[in-house]
C-alpha cells in the first residue's frame, strides 16, 4: 500500500469540492469535467509538455517518479485559478514556448539536476499551462469541475510518460528520452517562428 500512496495522492488532489458559486451554472457539471478533461489534450504544446514531465520523471527515477508530476499538476491547478477570467497573457504563452525548449532540452540532453531544481522546473512551468487553461475556461463552466478535468487529464498523461519511460530498458530509454526531447525543441522552434 505505501508503494501505492503517492498515485493516490495524485489522483486524489484532482477531486473538485462539491461546492461552487450558482453564477457557473450555465454549463452541466459534467459537461465542465469533459472540457477540462479534454482542454490538456486538444493543444498539442500542452500534450507534449506533460508527456515530457512523465518521461523526464521516469528518466531522474527515485522520489522524482512521482515528485515531478505533482510538482508540475499543483501549480498548474494554482496557475488555472489564477487564469480563470482573465485574458491571456504574452509572458504566459512565452513560457509555454520556453517550458517545451526547457523539457526538451532535459530529455535531449539526459539533464540530471537536483530534484529540487527540476521540481522547481516543473512547477514554473505548470503555473504557466495552468494559467494558460484557466484562461481559456468555457464561459459558464464549473471552475472546480474544470480544474479537475483538467488535472485528472494532465495527471494521466504524466503517468503515460512514466509509463512509456519505465517499460524501456535503459539503453532504450535514453534514446527515447533524446528523440522525445529533439521532438520538443523542433515543435518549439515552429511555435517561435509561427507566432
């Protein structure tokens, strides 16, 4: 059980409280759920980051196996509250860019920081594509149903990239770490150049 208990953590700190204001009842609860479900997906900056976050996890191994997405899922909740109502920002779409440079040049490079720094990392960039989700929120979704969509989706592709690093054999992994990583950075050059 206890080599369980992180996960149930993870999955637990996405349950919405129950409680929310009658002014977000325009759209169903479940309706809200499935956007914020599907928002993480739809964007493919946002599914390459949190595929990275769980392979970047899977390569630092140790603590940093369930660390690092819970590092990166917090914030990213905090960064959609924060979002929720405002327009979107240029430093905000900047550090989404930066946050697939960051990710990619981690796999790409086989990065082993402290895991202080890459929680540090990961939650800066979290904060970002969390701020970034909340401010694209359908008008009249239940926030807190949103959010945990939101987190329940995010938190399922960083056990993906756990998942995918952790069934490789080593010399596997890193190859696949530094094609994912090289995947990053080229998609972010064509988000820079684009935009």
């Amino acid at each position: 059980m206890k080599r369980y208990l992180p996960f149930l953590v993870l999955l637990a700190s996405a349950l919405p409280a129950m409680a929310h204001p009658q002014t977000y009842h325009a759209m169903n609860a479940s309706s809200a759920a499935q956007a914020g479900f599907l928002h993480p997906l739809t964007g493919l900056d946002h599914l390459l980051v949190m595929v990275a976050v769980g392979l970047w996890a899977a390569s630092l191994g140790g603590r940093a196996l369930w660390m690092l997405p819970c590092a990166f899922v917090l914030p990213m909740i905090l960064g959609g509250i924060a979002g929720i109502g405002s327009t979107p920002q240029p430093i905000i779409e900047h550090g989404i860019t930066a946050s697939l440079l960051l990710f990619g040049a981690a796999l790409g490079m086989a990065w082993k920081p402290s895991l202080r720094l890459a929680l540090c990392v990961a939650a800066i960039c979290g904060a970002c594509h969390g701020f970034a989700h909340g401010s694209e929120m359908p008008t009249g979704s239940v926030p807190l149903l949103f959010l945990a969509g939101m987190a329940v989706a995010t938190s399922l592709l960083h056990a993906g990239g756990v998942a995918a690093g952790l069934s490789s054999q080593a010399r596997r992994l890193e190859l696949a770490s530094r094609v994912a990583g090289l995947i990053l950075i080229i998609f972010s050059v064509i988000t820079i150049l684009a935009g």
